[in-house]
C-alpha cells in the first residue's frame, strides 16, 4: 500500500497566504513602474541561479517565491515600463495579470470539445470579424503571434490555390507550376519564413519595391506577377503589410485587394500590430482596405496589451480555413452527446492541439477597458510619436530617418552616416535603464527606432526621452554635460539620470 | 491639450482588493474540486453570454470577474478533476496557477533579447537534456504543444537532410528525391499534419505497422526504408513514440535508433506524454533510446501538471536546430551591449518571434516539487491505470481492449461488438459530470479511454470509476439497478451519483 501523493498544497491556509503575498508583491511592482529602471541586465549571480542541475528534491513555495523576487523579477525585458519604446511589444495590463491566473486555474486545453472555453474563443473571433469588417460567420483562432498567423495564411492559401486537398495529401511537389507569393520589401520576416517553413522556399517570395513612405508600390507589383506569369509560375499570395516593423507604414491595403482579386489570387494582410488600429475611428481610415483581406495576421499582446502571448489568425471563408487543417482521428472522433461534442474545434482551424485558453485574458481585457479607451491609448501613442518626430524636427542634433505614420519613429544623429552614434546612444540608453528604443537598418544604416506602443507612455515620458537622447548624444561625443536640473524627471525616489 | 490615458487601475487599492478576491475565489474553486461534477455542459445562458456585439464602453473589472464566475469558471473542461481521465490532458497545479500570474505581470516577450526569461528557459534546456541523456549543449525551445514540436523536428530533419540552407531558399520542388518519414500507425495525426504543413505530403508518411503491444515492427521499418531507397525516394526521418496516443505504447526505441543511424536517418521521439517517465527511476526503463534520440518533443502540461501550454522541442546537435530557423532581420540584429546582447534567441530556434514566458511555470513546478515528487506521482498514475485493469479483468461485462503500457486503460463491454455501448456510457458519464473517460477507436470499434495522468486521481477515483462504468452500464441497457450506496463516493457535499 503506497500513500497517496498529489500536487496540490499540503496546507491551503498557508498556501493562500504566500500566494496573496505574490499577488501584492506584482501589483507594488506594477504600481511602482516608473520610479525603476527600464532595464537591467541580468547580473551574474541571477544567471547563475539557472545553471544548476534538475533539482530531485523540492523546496518550499516561499523559497521558490523569494527566488523569483530576486533573481527574476529585477531581470525583466522592461516592455511594461512607460520608457520602453523597442520592438514593438505590448505593456500589458494588471487586468490581464489576474486573468492569465484565472486562465491557468481552469487550465482548460482549447484544442477542442465542449467547454466554455470554446464559446469565449468563438467571441473573440466574431469581435474581430466585426471590427474588422469581416462577414459574421468569418473563421478565427488564437495562435502564439502573427509569425504563426502568417505561416497558418501561407497554408489555406496554398490549399485553396490548389483546389482541394490533394497538397495535403501528396506534397508540393506532385503540384503543378510553382507557387508565387508577393509582399513588399519592408513585410516582416516572419512572411520569408513562411515560405521556408511551407517548402515553398523564400526566394520564390518577391519582395516588392516600396515608396518614399514606404508603401509597397502597386505597379511593380503587378510588373512582377505578369513576369512570373510569363515565366510560368504561379501567383497565388499577396500579403499587404498593416504596421511595417521598421517603420509603421501601411500599404495601400485597398489597391493590394484589387490586384489580388483581379488576379484571382489570396489577399492576405499582416497586421501584426496595425490592424487593431481599426479599432479607434480616428485611425480606422489609415487600414482601409483591411475589410476586404481573405485573411489577417495580428497580436492582442502588441496594441490592446493582452498578456504575451496572443496572436489571432482571422479569414474570411470559414471552409477554406477549415480545409487546411481538419483531419480525422479517433481520439479527436465527435460525439452526439457530452464532452466530446462539436462541429468545427479549434484543432481544425490550426497546427496545435495543445493551446492555453489565450480568449480568456482577451475577453476580459475587452470587457473591462471596452473599444473606446483602447483605441484612446492607440490614438495617444501615435501623438506621442508625433511629439517626439517634432522635436527631432526641430533638433539641432537629431534627423528624422523615415515618415511617421503610425506610432513608429525612426531617427538617427545628424552627420552620423555609419550610424555608429545611434548604435552607441541606443546601447547607453539600455545599459543606464533610463529607456529602451531599438535600433533598427534603414537603407543600410542603423537607426534609432521608438515605436511607442505602451499605454503607459505619455508626454513626460517623451520629454524625458528628448533629454536622455540629447545627453547620451553628449556622452557619446564625450562633450561636457551639465544635468543636474535633469534629476528625477519622471517619477518619485529614483534618479533617472545620474552624472558620469 | 488631450488627458493622459493608460490601463492602470484608477484606484489601485480597490483593485488589489478585487484581485485578491479573485484569487481566493480560485483557490476555493481548486480546494473544492472533489465536490463537483467533473464537468458541466456550458448552458445557453453561458454561451449566450459570449454572443454579443463588440463592447465600445468598458465595465467596471469586479463586474467582468463576476461574468467570469458565473458564465466561465462552472463550464471548464474539467481535466483539473480527479475523475477526468480523457485525452491525456495535464491537470495543473495551484503553484502553477501563481506561477503564470507573475509571468503576466513581468509579461516578458521571449523571442530574444537579454533578460532572465532566457536564462530560465535555457535552464529548462539544459535540465531536460540531463534527464533525457542529451549532452548539456543540446538545443530546446518551448512551444504551444507536441504537436509544434514535432512539426519542428521534421523541419530541422528536412534541412539537415539536404545538407545546408539551400531548401530554405529554394523550396522542396528544386531538392533532388522526395523525403520519406516512418512512424508507426500508431504515431499521433500531427506527425501527419507536419508532413501536411512542410508541404512534404501526408502519402509520405509511411505508417509502418505495429505489433500486438502496439509498438512499431523494427523489421517492418526495415522494408520500408529499402523498399522506399529502390524505388528512388529518401528516407530521412523515423519517428518513434513514447507513449502513443491510443494505448500508451512505447516503441522500441534503441531499435528504431539503431535503425536510423544506420540508414543515416534523423531519429525522432514525439514524447509528447511519455518522455517524462524518464524522470522516474522505476519508469525510466521504459523509455530506453531515448538518450539516442536526435530530436524529442514532448509537453510539460501533460505529465508534469504545468499550465496549458507548455510544449517542449529539444535536439542534440544545437547547429542542426540553428540552422532550420536563424534569420537575418534589422530589427533582429544583435548588439555588442545593452538589451539587443546575444547570440543565439529563442527565435533563432523555432517558428515563433512573440512568446510567452512558458519557462517560468515549467521552472517553478520543478524548483517547487522536484522530481522526486514529480515521478511519485507518474507512478502513481501507472499503478491507477494498474487497478483499473485488474479490476476489468475480473469484471463479468466489461473487457481490456489494448494492454497497459503505461497510464491508459482501453476497454469496453463484453459483446458490444459495434461499441455502441461503450459510446453511451462514455456519453452518460460526461452527462451526469461523474467521470469523463475518453472514446477512441480500436481496430475499427468505439473503446472506452481511461488515460490516467491527473495526481489528484487516486484509489478512491478508480474504485468510483468501477462503480460508475458498472451503473451506467446497467441504465445503457436499462437494466434495474439500486445505488443507493454509492451515494458521496469522494467528496462532502455532493451526490456524485443519483437514481434516474
């Protein structure tokens, strides 16, 4: 007779204590944002604690708590922070802390079946399918990110070029003429590697010139798809970009579907962060065209601040969706009655069986905030980006280095045409945690890159952005300096800037 | 002059107060599992609750929490509840649970960068290569599930097939020989849907046959690889299974190692569930060829009870891994100081670019039990499934349909050839939220699953289940039965099951 054993806590009094005091610990930590640093590097003693060998005894959760405030909570990426403006990644929310923890209580597996879980996915999907102007019954399923979405529209795309699902069943090779997809040469990588991933291969991907503002040019898109006609492929895919990632420019999405559609082809939009701007009436008319893609690509954890990760997967025909992924198998066989009824599970709509109940964490970040004051704080970074491209308009030192269309502000240093200075003022930034940009190759120099995407970003916080830049921007030219009055600009208890 | 807005609490105090009420609602909810049904079906009220149009105006967040309790918490799919023994499904734990709250609020993107949500799923890779025999170099990443794992795998085996990157660019159609896998027909449909995905084809796949204990036929493997080299195609890739879907079989693995290395084949394990026994000394042998493995995939929300979802994807020879998935993207580039410090990322090694920190759960559950605790409760599970087939094979109606592997208990009813019985009962027990077994198909006919992988499942959920399957036997064929005993079989407070 062997006693039984199980994981759940040996005293639950005790465990709600410790957990509540994890609880208070993240919201002091939330609260108290701004009086830290954007960034710290992970020291060495933090990395070394996760160099030790597969514990076979436990500890005390307290134990394991205490570790994470010390080792791992300080080390953090700082993409919550208001001064972080790198990479275009949401900032999260406190709502959005305590449903991932409702999530992962109910750990419900949203492969399938007939559980709540489901219907709230379901609701996400006809959310987005109104805002985005899609048809009601449009087909949608939450993936990891757009790098997902955009290889899952890569898939339905190819199935539906070839008609049936005989591609599944017999490869690419067995198809005739080779398959063509088109994006412009500022798309996102993630779009390349679709190609690789489907074995399609990424040069058979044309990256298509683009404007001044960065805008995929139409005409040479449709030079190169009668080329490669004339050549004897077959065109199959054009994906328009909402949100560059260098720059936040939108490509003119309306005249990309009339090529699409005229060539008979899938109109398939990468909107990894841009398409939400649909969201907000102001800068809904910055997208349009969105609402007559075949398929979008775009992240909850980017501009509506849903906890990584979150990415949606949303098309138009729901059976052509379906016809890419579904398949039979007797543990996946549906039921009349019970837990294992249902029509269309999410399994058929994807490449994962296993997923986190990723609606839950949506749903309530929708419900609390509501369209309105999330498009508000949409509508508010793009004022910041304009604010902060205005005084590098009227710097002496600093030179805009891409239009601003969105949220996203590319600069750099005047007369630094190796772009070593900006790589050197971005590095600073980071290592002294007073803000984090990212640094980024525009025409073959690197550039300073803010894409301000956090909620918690306001004026002061690009007033203080323009006095660390000028500063570092000093320290770079090892010119004298003088900052005393630049102490605690934007927070309590903290100097920001010290002398050095 | 616009007001500043962001998504922080008004009133943080009232906030902290509302989260802590969530909290304890959830650990109530996780304390008082026994005393519910294992599930119950969303009604039309809940559904209909997730039918509504796009919400413009927010709503105060205790008001969506309150949503939350009565429309989301009681229609969860269940598998946190000892009685669940369907589809393999982990059940959590409540450290868990804490876990992914504090990696919602750090909200770390861990696609790249410097910061310690590297460093802890590097610590992930290293202890899975230590418990696996890999050497401590091995490349691992974590994903949503198995079945992106094993996607992956074929990838990395597809290039390291060709030899360099020139598949990436090129596409499969300029490869010389089309790429042959092998798993056995017992091997889970997503090694299917990668061939699909990979654009290789599904007829691709060879499903070799497997033996009576449902493990795949070494010599049978060995003709279809000759077969397959003669008649022109290559071979390149075997997948073996640890735990297979169905019946929880365990290939035999240093054969099929043998195998591969001898035909210069990459050698696979999709362990999604059973790669984990290797945590236990007494299970351990079980899985023998693992360490000889090139690749395994396997999933910590199965056996070590993590949140949904927590994949895990690892290969021996890091190089192979890097070469499949490294890009060169501006936005990507490495910096020598600062937050952009690094050499390989989490992107670098998978499809993903935005990802949660799935490390931070994994790394508390095993910081928090060891894996002392972790395998105690693997064996366990062993010893349930044990009971419940000692008990079948005494029972007078129902009778074993595959043997035990491992944790999974397929049988059904003695002379219900069709398997029409066991799909009622499975359908009953979901029905009345006493227990939900799974249904598959066993050569042909509906079986009754038990897969036993829950901790919380212990002796007294077996002998409920007994009398469970023995009453919902006897109402499918509406025989008299008096169960007036059986009243509170596992819990206070609940009729688990009643006269109908």
């Amino acid at each position: 007779m062997t006693e039984p054993v199980d994981l759940d806590p040996e005293d639950w009094e005790a465990f709600r204590a410790e957990s509540h005091r994890a609880l208070d610990s993240m919201i002091d930590y939330l609260r108290g944002l701004r009086s830290r640093p954007v960034w710290t590097a992970p020291t060495e003693e933090a990395k070394a604690r996760f160099n030790r060998e597969l514990p076979a005894e436990g500890r005390a959760f307290p134990a394991v708590l205490e570790d994470f405030d010390r080792y791992i909570k300080p080390f953090a990426t700082g993409n919550i922070h208001p001064m972080f403006m790198g990479w275009v990644q949401g900032a999260g929310t406190p709502v959005g802390m305590i449903a991932e923890m409702l999530a992962a209580g109910m750990n419900s597996n949203c492969g399938g079946r007939n559980h709540i879980a489901i219907d709230v996915e379901r609701q996400i999907a006809r959310w987005m399918a109104e805002a985005f102007g899609f048809p009601r019954d449009a087909s949608g399923i939450f993936v990891t990110g757009a790098s997902m979405a955009n290889f899952l529209s890569l898939l339905v795309a190819r199935d539906q070029a070839y008609g049936d699902r005989d591609v599944r069943l017999n490869g690419l090779c067995a198809q005739s003429g080779q398959l063509i997809a088109y994006a412009s040469r500022e798309a996102h990588n993630c779009v390349r590697q679709a190609m690789e991933l489907a074995g399609l291969g990424a040069r058979h991907l044309r990256l298509i010139p683009s404007d001044d503002n960065r805008r995929m040019k139409v005409s040479a898109l449709r030079h190169a798809i009668a080329a490669d006609r004339a050549a004897g492929f077959r065109p199959f895919l054009v994906v328009g970009t909402a949100g560059t990632v260098d720059a936040g420019a939108v490509d003119p999405l309306d005249r990309l579907a009339d090529v699409a559609h005229t060539e008979d082809m899938w109109f398939h939009v990468d909107g990894a962060f841009g398409a939400l701007a649909a969201l907000s009436p102001k800068l809904k008319p910055l997208v349009k065209g969105l609402e007559r893609a075949d398929s979008i690509a775009f992240d909850f954890h980017k501009w509506l601040h849903v906890p990584y990760d979150a990415g949606f997967f949303l098309v138009r025909d729901p059976k052509a969706h379906k016809r890419a992924f579904a398949a039979d198998a007797a543990y996946l066989s549906r039921a009349p009655r019970g837990l294992a009824v249902g029509d269309t599970w999410p399994c058929d709509l994807g490449a994962d069986l296993s997923r986190g109940f990723r609606a839950l964490k949506t749903w309530m970040t929708i419900e609390t905030f509501g369209t309105k004051k999330l498009a508000a704080c949409m509508e508010q970074c793009c004022r910041m980006a304009k604010r902060l491209e205005n005084w590098i308009e009227t710097s002496e030192n600093f030179v805009m280095r891409a239009p601003v269309a969105l949220n996203i502000v590319c600069f750099g240093v005047r007369g630094d045409d190796d772009g070593s200075l900006a790589r050197e003022i971005v590095m600073e930034l980071h290592e002294r945690g007073e803000a984090a940009p990212s640094l980024t190759i525009l025409d073959g120099v690197p550039a300073i890159r803010a894409a301000i995407i956090n909620h918690r970003t306001h004026e002061e916080d690009i007033d203080a952005m323009t006095l660390f830049l000028e500063a570092a921007l000093r320290r770079a030219r090892k010119e004298p300096h003088d900052f005393g009055a630049l102490v605690e600009p934007h927070g309590p208890g903290k100097t920001r800037l010290s002398e050095d």
